[in-house]
C-alpha cells in the first residue's frame, strides 16, 4: 500500500516557500465553474483561490465527459477560521482518547483538518471539489463531503473499499481530470485538492511551494 504522507508529517512543514504573490480571485466569476453556497461567509473568502489553481479547476473542467460538472464547494480559509477548525477537531479527538500524546493528536487531527501554519487553505491554494450532474445536482462519492474518518468507518480516504463501485469510478473520474490539471489529493479526503502549496510541492517533487499563508483584500 502507497505511504499516506499527513499534512503533519515533518516533511511537508520543512519544504521551502518562494511566495509568488499571486492574487486570489473569486471563482464566481468564472461562469464556466458551478459554486456551491453551503461554505458562504460573509465577505465571500470560501469562493477565493489563487489564479493559477482556478485556472487548472477550468482545464480539469474541459475534460469532464459530456453531462458531468466540478462543483467547487471551498477555496480560500482565513487562518483563523483554520485554527479554530484544527483545534475543535483536536479537543474532539482528545476527549476520546485522553491516552494519546500531544504528538498522536496532531497526527490524527491532520487527517480531516491541516495543521494551521502549513494550511494549503489558508493559501488559496486548496479546494474542496466534487461532482454534478448538467443540473448542478451532486453526485455520490460515497461519502458526503467532510465526512470524518470516525463517521465514514474510513471510506472518506480517496482510496477506500468500502464504497459503491459507481461511487469509485466516479471517485477515478474526478481524480485523473484533477491531476492531469495539475493538482494533487490529499489521500485521506477524497475532495481535497491543491496546488502551489507545501504539500503539493512535497509530492510533485516541485522543490518549493508557491502559495503561502495569504489575507483576502
């Protein structure tokens, strides 16, 4: 079985940031791109993401057979939205497993949130993305989208057996337009996509990242 590398894991924090400073743009702009609200804040972040990874959401789009669509449903996460998240996960986790380590909470907490200082959220490089029908209407992926690991019994991991085989191939589909664009998975949340981050830079091999923590104008 192929190693699960956790946004915890020290080798994604050590990868070096060359900051290229591009914007974040809002992907409602975009008509081509179908939005989902159920992420909406007031100043509209959760629909920001840097240009670049907007414009491989668009490419990856072009590929999908006839009838289907990307439903972009979260980019952009204030850092202190990030926090909050990492840490009401982590109290969660803590208060069932009173026995494990700070470190084995961190572990375990960054498979459903990313620790905040190395967040692809937070760098408008991240995007939770699923699958529609011509009628906007989502598709099933086998689990709904944020699903923990605890709830889902594990079929949350992209790669999970215990899911339908339509739910699957859907699963294959969205992943080969994904990384053909040019954005990697994080393995356990099959939704979960970046690019220019940290840990895209950690698996593609890129050398450096891009994208890093950013504030929206």
């Amino acid at each position: 079985m192929t190693e699960i590398v956790l946004m915890s894991d020290a080798r994604v924090a050590a990868v070096p940031l060359q900051e290229c400073g591009e914007p974040l743009t809002d992907v409602r702009r975009s008509p081509a791109l179908l939005v989902d609200e159920r992420k909406q804040d007031p100043a509209g972040a959760f629909a920001h993401v840097r240009q670049g990874v907007l414009d491989r959401l668009l490419d990856a789009q072009g590929h999908l057979p006839p009838g289907i669509r990307l439903l972009f449903v979260e980019g952009y996460r204030p850092p202190s939205l990030q926090r909050r998240y990492f840490d009401a996960y982590a109290t969660d986790l803590r208060a069932v497993h009173p026995e494990w380590s700070a470190a084995q909470i961190r572990s375990a907490a960054s498979r459903y949130v990313s620790p905040p200082e190395i967040a692809p959220h937070s760098a408008g490089a991240a995007v939770d993305v699923t699958l529609a029908d011509a009628d906007g209407h989502e598709l099933d992926m086998g689990t709904r989208m944020n699903a923990t690991p605890e709830e889902s019994a594990g079929a949350c991991y992209t790669g999970a057996g215990n899911i339908s085989r339509e739910a699957a191939s859907r699963r294959e589909l969205l992943g080969a337009v994904l990384t053909a664009a040019g954005l990697v998975n994080y393995p356990t949340e099959w939704w979960h996509w970046s690019y220019g981050d940290r840990y895209w830079a950690l698996q593609t091999g890129a050398g450096v990242a891009c994208f890093g923590a950013a504030e929206l104008g």
